[in-house]
C-alpha cells in the first residue's frame, strides 16, 4: 500500500491520501443556514492543554507540493473514489463488508470563525490518525454540519445513507442532540464532542472534557488534605452553573460544606469585585473571630473555588488578595480552563490547584501535528485524532455490537489521557492534580494508569 501526504492548497491543509484498493476518503457537503457568530458556550468548547511544544523533539518531514488548487474539484474527486473492481454503490451496499464505514461531522461551512478553524484542524488530525493506524480497511466519509441543527440533521442523513457503522461528532451539543435522535432509529453509534452531559445517553458518547468530573477530581483530593470549608466565587453563566451544582454536591459527598457562595453576571472586573470583597469580609471575620480565641476555631473557609479562565481570571484572581485573602492560608481551586502559561505568571494563583488531564501524551501529539502541517494544532484537534483511534478499536470484527464495543473498553489511553466510557455516555477520565509553583505547573497527584 502506498501512503502520499498532499498539501491541498485551496483544501487548506495537508491531506492524507492511502492509496490502495479499499481505502480512501469521501467528503459529503450541504449548504445550511449558518448561526451568530460568538455562541460558543465554555462547555460547548472543551479545553485541550496548548503548551509550548518541546523544541528539538519534531521529526523533520518534508512538505510535499501542491497537488490541486480549488478544493471543491478535491472533493469532487475523492467523493467519486470507488475501489477497483467494487460495484458503484459498494458505499451502501452491505455487500462490500469488509469495509468499516465511519463517518466525521464537522461544522466546516459554520459563521463562526472559530468553529471553522476548529474544523479545519480536527479534520487533519482524523487524517493524520488514519495515516498513524495504516489500516486498509477504513473508510472516513466527511460531512458539514454548519454548526447548526438543520445542517447537523442533512449530515447525519448523508452518513446514514453511505451506510456509517460510526458517526464522529458533532460538537455543538444541539447538533448532537439532533444527530443522536436520526442515528438511533439507524442503530448507529455515536462519538461526538459535546461536553454538555445533558445530550449524553446509551449510543451517544461523549468524547470531550465535561467539568464535572474535574470538580470531583479535585474536591477527593483537596478533602483528603483535611480541607473541609469551601467557597465559590463564580460567573451566573451555564458553565458556571453546571460548576457551582457539581461543586455543591462532591463537597458535601466528601464530608465538607460550603460556606460562602458569590456570583456575578459578565466577565468584567467591575462585576466581580463586590461579590469578591463579600468573600473577603467573610474571611476576615473568621480571621478576628479566631485571634480572639488565641488561635482556636475554624476559619470561615479553607479553599475558594474560582472557575475562570484567560483574562477572566486575571481579573478575578487578584481581587481576593487586594481585599486581604491570604493565598498561603487559603487554598485557591481552578479548573482546566487554568492551564495555559498566562495563569502561572499571575502571583495570587502562585500555589493554586486543579484537575486535568496529564499533559505527556498531548505534548507529543501537538509537536507531531506541527511536524505535519507546519502549524499548531487546535484545541479539539486532539479529540478528533482519539475518536478515530477509538473507532478502529470498536468497529474491529467481533460477536458484540459496536455500542457493547465501547462500552466494554476498560480504558483507553489517548492523547488526552486514560478515558472509557458507560451506558449513559458520559465520559469517565483519568486526571491529574496540578498545582502551580514558582511559575509553572506540577503535577502533584498522577492521573490513574487504568481504570
């Protein structure tokens, strides 16, 4: 079999092209309405850990030439592949089974910037793990979604009808809620990348990072350290609400309470800074209390919870400090949205804790992806590249079904670390503690080696 990597020029990105008798890729379009722009909820975007790549560490590999100009004759081209000797409709036909068909959703036509570039790169990493496995047996059919519910509904019915064993995606969780309903009247298995566990459900997975499981990560850990008085600080978005619910209930499930509790509306300092001096009067007061009591009592609160990320953060972080919240003597707690190199330059999270995944994998990953397309990966570039390993995985000839497939893995360890998967379709995930010290970030808890 002869592998060729393409740079498609009016594609946008190298294309990995398996040259043999049956294998290759089909790319299916539909114009849809498209949605507003900046409608992308924290939980609608998953956060993949973007370090700075290991210099010295990337294989050189040369970029081949141009080899097509306008990327509808591409795809054009590649939709009309049929393998030699194979019947025309050998796409549908059960017939040709030796073929495991699976198909990608993804919002390439979406008004969205941000979600087209997600596109884009998430497409190149489901190439490069084709590329990676070097299966012939494999069939990825590729279809716009748009990013919205009716172009989600026409490409699901277009993936359905090339006879998909497996649909990948989408990302939007009313996309997917959308996708799940056709391709279960189809027994066809779902792996989308929502992280709204809302539209999660038995032939619906989700291969994403909901912050649930990172609040109860974290809250196991911080109680196992004797902590056991909590507070939040936190925005009154759907994010935000999904944190504040989740962070309620493992505190209390590990024995702890919440004291203190404050939100605010929009990510603006203006809006955080009374709800943060509320929490830091409050702290104060325990803080007298206790000094009057030579040292004896409890403090008002022995961690605060701050599920913010990027600027938001470096907003919010500071204010505690500034109102006299001593970060040596309470414990500041995050969530993923912390690990990107602005955190750790900020002094009041000098010490902070929180859960995500181990990093190693998606280190190697990233340095290979930019080796490949001489340029960096997104941030559910990762995602992708699993889900098409995972696919290999359950699509593999065997008496169970593909959904008994994917539920029956114990774990699976990828990019983004050790994840399997239930009967309600909820992610299960091995993460890490980090903490951040002197500027950096330090995994104080290993994520678990298996499940």
């Amino acid at each position: 079999m002869r592998a060729i990597m393409a740079n498609i020029k009016g594609f946008g990105h190298q294309v990995i092209l398996i040259l043999s008798l049956s294998f290759f890729i089909i790319s299916g379009c539909s114009t849809v309405p498209v949605p507003q722009e900046n409608n992308i909820e924290k939980e609608e975007y998953s956060k993949v850990i973007t370090e700075k790549l290991i210099e010295n560490d990337t294989p050189e590999v040369p970029l081949p030439k141009p080899v097509e100009d306008d990327k509808k004759k591409f795809i054009d081209k590649v939709n009309q592949a049929t393998p030699k000797g194979a019947p025309e409709s050998s796409i549908i036909k059960s017939s040709y089974n030796n073929i495991r068909r699976i198909s990608l959703l993804l919002p390439f036509s979406s008004k969205s910037t941000r979600l087209r570039e997600e596109a884009e790169s998430m497409l190149k990493a489901a190439e490069l793990a084709i590329f990676d496995l070097n299966k012939d047996d494999i069939l990825l059919s590729v279809h716009d979604t748009a990013g919205t519910e009716e172009g989600s509904k026409k490409a699901t019915k277009l993936a359905i009808e090339r006879g998909a064993d497996l649909i990948i995606g989408p990302i939007l969780a009313s996309s997917v809620k959308i996708s799940s309903i056709q391709a279960k009247q189809n027994n066809v298995p779902i792996i989308a990348f929502s992280s709204d566990i809302k539209v999660a459900s038995k032939g619906t997975y989700l291969l994403s990072f909901p912050p649930e499981p990172e609040i109860n990560r974290l809250i196991n850990y911080t109680t196992s350290k004797r902590l056991k008085r909590y507070a939040y600080l936190g925005p009154e978005s759907r994010y935000g609400v999904r944190i504040q619910k989740e962070f309620i209930d493992s505190v209390a499930n590990n024995g702890g309470r919440v004291t203190g509790l404050e939100t605010y509306k929009g990510n603006d300092i203006s809006v955080m800074q009374e709800p943060a001096k509320k929490l830091a009067d409050f702290y104060l007061k325990g803080v007298k209390e206790m000094r009057r009591n030579n040292g004896r009592g409890l403090m008002s609160y022995d961690a605060i919870l701050l599920p913010e990320g990027g600027t938001s953060l470096l907003s919010l972080a500071p204010l505690l400090p500034y109102f006299d919240v001593d970060p040596t003597k309470v414990q500041f707690l995050g969530t993923s949205l912390w690990k990107n190199e602005e955190t750790v330059r900020e002094p009041a999270l000098n010490g902070g804790v929180f859960a995500a995944p181990d990093d190693k994998n998606t280190i190697k990953f990233l340095s290979h992806y930019e080796a490949v397309f001489a340029e960096e990966s997104s941030r559910l570039a990762p995602l992708a590249y699993d889900a098409l390993t995972i696919s290999e995985l359950v699509t593999r000839n065997s008496s169970n079904t593909i959904i008994e497939n994917i539920e029956s893995i114990e774990g699976f360890n990828g990019i983004n670390g050790l994840v399997r998967f239930g009967s309600d379709g909820i992610p299960e995930r091995g993460l890490a503690i980090y903490k951040i010290e002197n500027g950096r970030f330090k995994i104080i808890s290993p994520a678990p080696k298996s499940f």
